[in-house]
C-alpha cells in the first residue's frame, strides 16, 4: 500500500520537474497548468500513477479493514464466552492438527477433566456462583499449565492438549501441575470452595490414531476415575472399553425389559 501511494505521488512531481526543465520554465502552480494544459501525454502519465496509488491506498484501507474483522470473527469462533479460554471447536481443530503433524517418535496426550459434584455449586450456592467458580478453574488451569492447550469443553469439563512428548511420564508431569490445581480451594464470591476432579487420559498413538477414538478413550478413562472414586486420574486402557460396551448393552437391554 505504501509503495502503491509513493509511486502514485512522487512519479507524478518527477516527470513534471523534467518537463519544465526541458522547456526553461520556472517550477510553479501557473507552469504546472500550462503544461498540462498543453501536453495531453504529460496529463496522462502523470494521471494514471496518481490514479493507481488511489486505488491501491482505498484497496489497502479496505483489507485491511476486513482483515480486522476476520480476526475478531475467528476469535469469537474459537473462544469460550463464558471463560475466556478456548472452546471445544478450537480444542478438536488443534488436536486433529498435532496428531497430523506428529513425527513417527512423538506422542500427543489427551487429558479430560470433569469437576466432581460441581451440579451442587449451582443447586445451593446458584448458577451466577457456579459461572465464577468456572473461571476460577479455567484461569488456574491455564497459569499451571502453561504453553499447553486449555480447552473448556463444555459444562464442567475441560481438556487439556499434551502435544511433542516422547512417552506417558512428560504426561504425567502435566498431570501433577494438574492435580495441584485442586488441593488449593477457589475463592469465589466471597467464600471458599474445595472443589476436586477426576482427570482421565489418553495418549496417541497407543490409544487410538485418529482425534474421535482419542477424546472418546480420554472419556472413558475420565469416568472411570470418577466412578471408583479415586483421586488422581485414570489412564484409558482396553479394559475400559469392554466395561463401557457392556453397561451400554445392559442399559439398552434393561429398557426392552421395562
């Protein structure tokens, strides 16, 4: 944009400059007409570079422009309105994307955490509590964690993106940071809040190649933390998946019964 408007501007003075020397006269606003006046071909040159450096500046302004507002369109796609961190569209984007990019010797970790008992916060406390007991949660996940991908998936659940590791124990170093963020209680309207989770992980490629199999193994492990009542977290593995297979079978089963 710039170079189009100094070219428009200062093309135009040059040619005129040389002009008035070729012709003896004096550097002025009545000279400029006159030369103009008479020279049809000195008009237009000087005309078209003015012309392009317009349009190129108007062109500029208006990209530019659009380009701001791109930006604002993209963010309030991939952020989460209510904590500020991003959301699950992001979160599936990005883990699609590192499981794409991951060499032959690299591992990506799926980490899904869910707040226990969190549905008692906004039964008894209310859900305008419950709303900054939640960004409580996403802020001091994203400051122990840093340079990791904090995703609000929705609800009470979050997921964190473990990308560029070698094995399970870079995993669990995030874990412990994790962990940590709930021996601490939440200090929330005015009031204190212990407040625990069950973290469930999965990691590619051991648990699945691709990002559906990956977030549903990292589910599965997440609930099978909290059914067993554990503190910590839970590593998905095969055992899981029959057990899930067979209380969904049971459940359809028992409502032919019913």
């Amino acid at each position: 944009m710039l170079i189009g408007i100094s070219f428009g501007l200062f093309f135009p003075i040059v040619a005129i400059y040389f002009e008035m020397i070729r012709l003896g006269l004096g550097f002025g606003l009545e000279n400029m007409i006159y030369i103009h006046k008479y020279n049809k071909i000195l008009f237009i040159v000087d005309m078209i570079p003015l012309l392009l450096g317009t349009v190129t500046f108007c062109t500029g302004m208006i990209r530019a422009r659009l380009k701001s507002i791109n930006e604002k369109l993209e963010k309030q796609i991939i952020i989460d309105e209510l904590t500020g961190i991003y959301n699950r569209r992001y979160g599936t984007r990005k883990l699609k994307e590192y499981i794409e990019n991951a060499k032959e010797d690299e591992k990506v970790g799926v980490v899904f955490i869910d707040l226990n008992r969190f549905k008692l916060i906004n039964d008894h406390l209310g859900h305008c509590v419950g709303d900054q007991l939640l960004r409580a949660v996403a802020k001091r996940l994203v400051n122990r964690v840093e340079n990791r991908d904090v995703v609000r998936i929705g609800g009470d659940e979050f997921m964190v993106l473990v990308e560029d590791i070698k094995g399970i124990e870079d995993v669990k170093n995030v874990l412990g940071c994790l962990i940590n963020v709930f021996e601490e209680p939440f200090y929330v309207a005015n009031k204190l809040i212990n407040m625990k989770a069950s973290i469930g992980v999965s990691v590619f490629p051991d648990h699945g190649q691709d990002m559906e199999t990956l977030l549903k193994c990292a589910d599965m492990a997440m609930y099978e933390c909290k059914n067993s009542n554990k503190s910590g977290f839970e590593l998905y593995h095969d055992g899981m998946n029959g057990g899930y297979k067979k209380g969904v079978c049971i459940e359809r089963e028992l409502s032919h019964a019913l």
